[in-house]
C-alpha cells in the first residue's frame, strides 16, 4: 500500500515530566492503564509514551490514560519498525493517506508533552530550541496524535499482548516567530476544543477536516538550549535549561 512512510523530520523530541495523577485530573481521566513511562526531558521515537483517547468500555465512552509507542503502526503492516518513520502526519494529507486515514476518522488521541524540541539550522550548527506554551508550562501542550493497534502474527488471537498500540502526532505549518526555528509544529489543541478531538461520534471525512480547521495557531515561547538533547541516551532536567 501507497503511504505507508510519511516524516516531516518535525517534533522528533518532547518533554513530558508530569505525574500520572497531573493527567488524570487535567484531562479527566476515566481509566489509567499500562505501566507509566516516567519522566523524561527527551522523548524520542519509538519510546513508550502517555496518551488520553476514548475507548468504548461497559458500553459507553471511557477516556483512557494509556502507554503506547511513539511511531503509528499501520493494521496492516507487515513489519512494525515502519513505526520509527512515522513519528508525525501532516495536516494537509491525514484524511487522504491510506496510513493515517482511518485512525483520523476513529482513533484520534492527546499527546500531553511539557513542550518539544527543534533544531533550527544556521551558517555554523543546528541550534536547538525548547518550545513551551506562552502562558505558562504548567499545564503543557496538549499535540494532536492519531493511534492504531497492530495485531502480531506471531502471538494466539486471544492474546491480550497481541495489540501493539502505538500513534502519531499531527503536524501544520509554522508561522510568524516559530517559522524561522523550523517550517512545522504540532497541532496543538486547545482545552475548549478537547472533547471534540476525542468524541468518537466525529467520524467523516468532513467533519474530521472541520475540526482540524477549527485548531488554532498555537502561541508558544521558544528558548535556546544546550546541545546535549541531541543524543537520546541523555536525560534530565538540564536539556530543557536556557543556555547562558
């Protein structure tokens, strides 16, 4: 199948520090579920990650706080490991590619980061940048993701470890003070338009498109930071210190 590979090399990085608890009582969680990753100042593809979706649980919507990896993994695939190159979705293609338009219409997801990183590139180096929301990192962002599950062959169908579930985050273009640190950002949903992102009542393509018009631009403070979030195996609160 066409699509199955899609990066924009965009929000490759995150933060995300805040306690289970935090979660829970931000996005009003109704199920937590899955070993919590932790901390972690450098969040990078394929990792574990916490994200808030809706399942149908006793018959009703259940809004979950669920581990899953950073990467989405077609149904279909024959091989996960294409999930390490599907890291983000573009905005302008999610309802179109086969990868990614099913779970824009049925399995759309919150991922909850402090901010994210981006590297923009100079004459000398890439400079790295934290970007966090404006009026304050307390409550994080909340990035548009899309999830699937992926069903391994290789375990019994009555296998409840047979579901790999992993998701996406969306991108968009960057305008005004972040296009000149980099060409894309996250889409980033705002509490007021929460509840519509997960209603899982929201299914055609239309009115998936009207939603992801309906986002605004996002108003974020980006600070230049140290060189050392470039390596994975680094991590601590340091990375998302200023320089100077």
């Amino acid at each position: 199948m066409g699509g199955v590979v899609e990066t924009d090399g965009m929000c490759g990085r995150y933060a995300i520090t805040r306690r289970d608890d935090e979660l829970a009582d931000q996005y009003r969680i109704d199920q937590i579920l899955g070993e919590p990753p932790g901390p972690s100042w450098n969040v990078a593809p394929t990792d574990p990650v916490r994200v808030v979706l809706e399942r149908v649980e006793d018959e009703r919507p259940q809004r979950q706080l669920r581990t899953v990896r950073w990467g989405l993994v077609p149904s279909w695939a024959k091989d996960p490991g294409v999930g390490a190159r599907m890291i983000n979705a573009r905005i302008e293609t999610v309802t179109e590619k086969p990868a990614f338009r099913k779970a824009a219409a049925r399995r759309r997801a919150i991922v909850p980061m402090d901010g994210y990183f981006e590297w923009q590139k100079t004459p000398a180096r890439k400079v790295p940048y934290f970007l966090t929301a404006a009026d304050g990192a307390q409550h994080g962002l909340a990035a548009a993701g899309l999830y699937e599950l992926w069903p391994d062959p290789s375990r019994p169908a009555d296998d409840p470890a047979r579901w790999l579930w992993t998701v996406t985050v969306i991108t968009r273009s960057a305008t005004d003070a972040l296009g000149h640190i980099h060409d894309r950002t996250p889409l980033l949903i705002p509490p007021d338009l929460w509840d519509e992102w997960l209603d899982l009542g929201t299914t055609s393509v239309d009115d998936v498109r009207s939603l992801l018009e309906a986002v605004p631009e996002p108003h974020l403070v980006p600070r230049e930071v140290g060189p050392a979030v470039g390596n994975v195996r680094n991590n601590g609160p340091e990375l998302v210190a200023p320089v100077g």
